[in-house]
C-alpha cells in the first residue's frame, strides 16, 4: 500500500520526526531503499542504536511491541555542499530549463530567453555541466542575438544581463556545489546491504536551508524527475522499490507557477507505476495542492494547534479529509493529541482509506537524536561510496568548447583581414555578395556549435533528459 505515496502533518513539537524515523526503519527491514532529507540536523541519529528511557519503556509496555531491540540502520550520508556527507550534483543540463527558471524566479520574458538557451544548446547535443557552461552560451547568445533571432525568436540582452545577475547570486547560495560533475547516479541512492536492509540515504540540508531553501525544494523536485524519467514501469508490486520522504514540503509549491505545479502533479500521480513512493512532511495537510493530497494512501496526522479562526477553519477542514469513525470526532481529536500520538487513515486490501484511527506512535529503535561528529566520520569512512563522489571533475564542455571555438574563429578572421587588405593592396575588388569574414564566423558558429557532442537531447515532463545521460 506505500506505493501510493502518503503524508505526514502536524504542529511543530507534535512527533513528525519520530514518525518519520520509524517509517524510514520500517521500509528499511522491508529491503526498500530509503531517501530523506534532513532538515533540522536530528535525523543522522538513524545510524544508532537507540538508548534505553523510561518513556520508551512506558510506550514499548503500553503498545506491547514484540521483538523490539535497539539497533542502527544502513545509512549513506549526502551533502549538497560535500561537508557532512558525500556531495550530491547533477548538470545544468540535466536540471534543465523548467526547474532551473523556478529557482532563478524569472520573469516570463527572462524564462523565455532561458529555454531558447538549452533549445540552441539540446538541438545541437552540447552539455552544459556547470555555472560558467551556462553563462557561456548566454554571453555567445547575446552576442549572436541578431543571427538566432529568426530560428529561436527574440533574445533581448536585458534579458540575458538579468539572468546572469541571478546566476550570480545563485551561486553565493551554494548552487556552484550542486551543479556539476560526478553527477550523482540513481543506482547508488537504491542499494541494499548484504543482509537484505534497504539503505537510507540522509541529505543534510541544514545550511541549504539557511542560504536557499528554494534550491532545496528544487534539488527535491528534480530527483523526483529523474526516477520517473528513468525508472523502469514495474505495475502494482508488493513493496515499493524506492521511498523518498520531502521534509518541509510547502517548499515544493509555494511561489511555483502553474506549469510546474501541473507537471509536478502529473510525476506524482504517475512515479507510483515506477513502484516509488513519496511522503511528504509538512505543519498542515493544507499545504499540499489538492491533487497531490488526493493521491496520498497512509495520512499520518499529529497535533495542530487552534487559536485563531483561520486555525480552526484549518482543523475543520483536516478533519474532513478523513474518512469519518463513528467513535471518533476527528475535528477535536486534531487538537487534543498528546506528543506521540496521531490521527492515521491507511489503505485496506481493496485500496479503499481506511476509517481514521487515534494511534500510538511506536518509539524507533535507533537513536532520537542526532549522531556526533566522531561517529558520522566514522559512517563516511566505511561508506561504499568513499571516493566516488568526492573530487568535482571538470571536463570539456560548453565553456572549454565556446572558447576554443572563439578562438579559432579569432584567428580565422585575423587571417582573412590580412587576405582581405593583401587583396586590397594589390587592387583586387571583391563582390558585393561575398560574406565579410566576420559574418561567415557567425554563421559558422550557428551552425556547428557542439557538433563535437552529439544529436539532439530530449527531454521529459519536468524538463530533465530524457532516458538518461547522453
């Protein structure tokens, strides 16, 4: 039942990170791999066994778990900024023009000049691996505006100046880290260790978050592009073969536009067929767009607090997402659910919610907290990705091959200037419909830029490659 992806809600202080972690446990004994993103810093301690405490004990007793013991789990440790975990990149081409244009926010003119960007840039197969890729085929389109016009409409350098002035401070917030090479490759966030666990990888997200929580919710968005683009169609399985938990999921759709929110609704709606589930955690379920919130089969909710009108308009409405129990008033048990407890709806053999339940949320049996230095140094060292990911690499691409290309065609026009005056010198006219060797450089460029690459990239739903890396 988690392929069709669920959610967890409630007020701050209420339990979501415990339920959390008890989820990520469970698909891990499952042998499903496991994906989250650790926004407040307390989740490493996954990687623990769990200490005795007398309110564990109280709920172990009162639950009457059997079996309970406390042990760690498999973890791999990421880090969009390669601190507290492996790095984890991709290339601006791979992010491509949709979710690169939402984390710039540009304009609708500004977008436009973007997407005729990697539409120059995928018509002839060039990669645009990093930051000074992509400022390179802007600069070479402003300065080809007049000979692109006609195939890629109109490039106004206001708009070009403006994207590059974006870029600039996209790259204060750290994006220079997380666009780039080795990109990360999806087979190493879906491993399982020799026992059969499925491991849980954990991105620390803590100083993105600070700096750029858009580019958080933009990494998120494109690894979710990736595994539908990618995966392969595995229909109603018995587990999923893949969970990722969006932490913070408001980020995901706030301030997005209507485009990106239809397509985000369509990979959600459909990743399920690749057996991915996607949990998204947030204060209230009102956070999430209605037609997300409508493919969510496990609803997981914790305490929400109630002071104002438009908090009781919340609760009434929270409480009517539910399918109703005749022994419960869903709407005051929203509000008066102990630290540990929630209100949860699964699905029954048929697909069907089940009717809402007020449930005891089991303790983990890893550690509540987070790990220390000493041990997260300790996961990195034995960690079967050690190496992999580690040094940026930095290889031909649109920056080396625009310049090399300049170059040549500098030196090119210098010599037909000196052929042109030796002619001159000599007496020799030239036709009035011969190119200047300044305009057969440009046309030379329109026409074969990247062609050392390869064909054409195509693209996917939510604008990353399609059928992966070319």
């Amino acid at each position: 039942m988690a392929n069709r992806h669920g959610m967890i809600a409630g007020a701050t202080g209420t339990g979501k990170t415990v339920t959390l972690q008890i989820l990520a446990e469970g698909f891990s004994r499952l042998g499903v791999p496991v994906f989250l993103a650790d926004v407040k810093g307390d989740l490493s301690g996954l990687t623990q066994p769990g200490k005795t405490h007398p309110k564990i004990e109280e709920r172990i007793a009162k639950i009457q778990i059997e079996g309970y013991a406390f042990r760690g789990n498999p973890v791999i440790l990421w880090d969009l900024f390669g601190e507290l975990g492996h790095p984890i990149r991709t290339t601006v081409s791979e992010l491509g023009p949709l979710l690169l244009s939402n984390l710039l926010d540009l304009n609708d003119a500004q977008t436009g000049v973007l997407y005729s960007c990697f539409k120059i840039a995928d018509d002839n197969g060039m990669l645009m691996l990093d930051l000074k890729d992509l400022r390179a085929m802007l600069t070479w389109m402003g300065e080809n505006a007049q000979e692109l016009r006609a195939e890629y409409g109109n490039i106004a350098a206001a708009s070009i100046g403006a994207i590059q002035r974006d870029l600039i401070v996209l790259e204060e917030q750290g994006a220079e880290f997380f666009l780039g090479e080795p990109a990360v490759k999806l087979d190493d966030l879906m491993h399982t260790d020799f026992s059969g666990l499925g491991v849980i990888n954990i991105m620390d997200v803590t100083r993105v978050m600070r700096t750029s929580p858009r580019l958080y919710a933009t990494f998120l968005l494109w690894l979710l592009s990736e595994l539908f683009e990618n995966l392969p169609e595995i229909g109603d399985a018995d587990r999923p073969k893949f969970v990722m938990f969006f932490d913070e999921a408001h980020l995901l759709f706030d301030q997005a536009p209507n485009a990106l929110l239809e397509k985000v609704e369509q990979v959600v709606r459909l990743i399920r067929s690749k057996g991915v589930g996607v949990y998204f955690i947030s204060q209230s379920p009102l956070d999430i767009p209605e037609e997300v919130l409508g493919q969510l089969g496990l609803k997981v909710q914790h305490a929400l607090r109630a002071f104002t009108p438009k908090d009781q308009k919340a609760v009434k409405v929270v409480a009517g997402s539910f399918r109703p129990n005749p022994d419960i008033n869903t709407e005051s048990a929203i509000t008066n659910l102990g630290t540990g407890e929630a209100l949860v709806s699964g699905l029954d053999a048929s697909g069907s919610p089940t009717p809402v339940e007020i449930t005891l949320i089991r303790p983990p049996e890893s550690r509540i907290g987070p790990m220390t230095a000493e041990e997260r140094q300790e996961v990195l060292a034995r960690s079967p990705l050690r190496g992999r990911y580690d040094e940026p690499l930095d290889r031909e691409s649109a920056y080396e091959m625009l310049k090399q290309r300049a170059e040549q065609q500098a030196k090119a026009a210098e010599q037909a200037a000196a052929l042109e005056a030796e002619q001159k010198s000599a007496g020799k006219s030239r036709s009035s419909t011969r190119q200047t060797p300044m305009e057969a450089m440009i046309k030379s460029a329109a026409r074969s830029i990247g062609s050392q690459v390869g064909s054409r990239l195509i693209r996917g739903v939510l604008g990353s490659l399609f059928g992966g890396r070319r």
